[in-house]
C-alpha cells in the first residue's frame, strides 16, 4: 500500500512538473499578417522601401488614430516577407500595438531586421503560412486580416484560389496591394492586369479590397491608406459583432 501510493505520489508530481496555468488571450480589435513580397523580384531598394512603407504608416498620426477609436483600443500586427514555396520567414512576430511606443518599436525592429526570403512568387504558400500564424498565436482579435502585397502574379505553390477560400472559411480576410514596378506597367497575368488577377484569386472575405501602388500613389501614401481603411472595417465590423453580442 505503502508502495503504491509513493508510486502515484511521484506520477502526480511528475505530471504537476509539466503543468502550467492556462493563459488567457490578449483581446484585441484586429488581428493583422502584413504579407510582404520579399521576392527576386523585389531588389534591396525596393525591399528597404516597403518595410520603411509599413514602419512609418503604423507610427503616423492617421493610423494610430484609427486604432485608438477602436472598442478595445489595440491591434496586433506581426509582418512576414515570402518568396518561392518554401520561403516565408516572421521579420518581426506578433506585438500588441495601442500607443505610439508600441509602434515606434515595431517599426524599429522591421527596419533592423536582415532580409530573408528567395525565390519566386508564392502568394499561396505565403497566406497559407499568415493563417497558421493567426491560428496558432495567444490573441483573440474580433477581426482578423491578411494584407498580401505584391509586384507578380501567383508561381508556385498550392492553388490560390484554394488557399484563399480555405482562409476564408476560417473567418480571415484577405486584402492585396499591387504594385507597379518603378517606371513601368504592372504585371500581366494571362493577358489581363495583375490587379484583376489579384481581385479574382487573391483577395477574399467580407470587405475584401486592393490598393495600387504605381506612378500616381507613392508606396508610403498607398500603405498608410490600406491600413486605415483595414482598421476602421475591421472596428466596424468588430463594433456590429460587439452590440450583436450583446
């Protein structure tokens, strides 16, 4: 008897060892994968241009407005670059943004950060890869997005159109920025514009939409109006949720 219970006192421990207290997750307005082409195609001006795009739109005045109007007050963001199938690397993971500081040491890590990615275009891979993030992080965001940028079309990789509507029926949208290449026209995908590639097999979800980066939209103008337009859908479509609730 004596036996038996040491036998079961040292089981408890062991499993008590391994045993943690769950950790409830951080609520927040809006859940957001910045999806950045990191690509051959993108050269190292090009790529210092975007991340410099996103750092300053999330530090301006425009977008940390928008996210204090929201019910909770916060976003989280984390931003990835993608290139070929197997290349979709965390530049910097998931941080909690609701005050200026927040954002100034986002953008300061995405600005340090060395680049990572290769290869060609797998926009499939890389939304594939931005719904298992949001899947698998301690954050509970009433709305949740997947803002895809990029200059080519979809290369490798599963289907788009099944990535997308996978991420769909997981209650994620997917919004796209085009971009022009510098002095010259955007992609053409099977004859048409890569904007309506983009609008047939890339974006989905309610609200879904694209912005154009070419000679009449700088990228900083472009990013910073994508993310105020994403966080007011996002809060008002959080905000609907939120008095349906209750």
């Amino acid at each position: 008897m004596i036996a038996r219970a040491l036998t079961i006192a040292a089981l408890l421990a062991s499993a008590l060892a391994f045993w943690t207290p769950g950790v409830a997750a951080e609520e927040v307005d809006l859940e957001l994968v910045l999806a950045a082409d990191g690509s051959g195609s993108i050269d190292a001006d090009e790529l210092a241009l975007q991340r410099k795009g996103y750092a300053d739109a999330l530090t301006s005045p425009e977008v940390q407005r928008a996210i204090r109007s929201g019910v909770i007050g916060k976003i989280a963001v984390a931003y990835i670059e993608w290139g070929g199938p197997a290349s979709q690397h965390v530049i910097v993971d998931w941080q909690v943004i609701g005050d200026p500081a927040a954002a100034a040491d986002f953008a300061a890590k995405l600005i340090a950060r060395p680049r990572a990615a290769f290869g060609y275009n797998s926009i499939s891979n890389a939304i594939d890869f931005s719904v298992r993030m949001i899947e698998t992080n301690a954050i509970d965001g009433r709305q949740k997005v997947v803002d895809v940028s990029a200059d080519g079309p979809n290369i490798g990789g599963r289907d788009i159109q099944a990535a997308r509507d996978d991420a769909v029926a997981k209650g994620v949208t997917i919004n796209g920025l085009v971009i022009a290449r510098p002095g010259g026209q955007i992609r053409r995908v099977a004859g048409e514009p890569l904007t309506e590639h983009f609008r047939r097999d890339v974006i989905g979800g309610p609200g879904a939409f694209i912005v154009t980066v070419d000679e009449t939209t700088s990228f900083p103008e472009a990013v910073r109006r994508k993310l105020v337009m994403e966080i007011a859908d996002g809060l008002e479509r959080g905000r609907t949720r939120f008095a349906t609730a209750d």
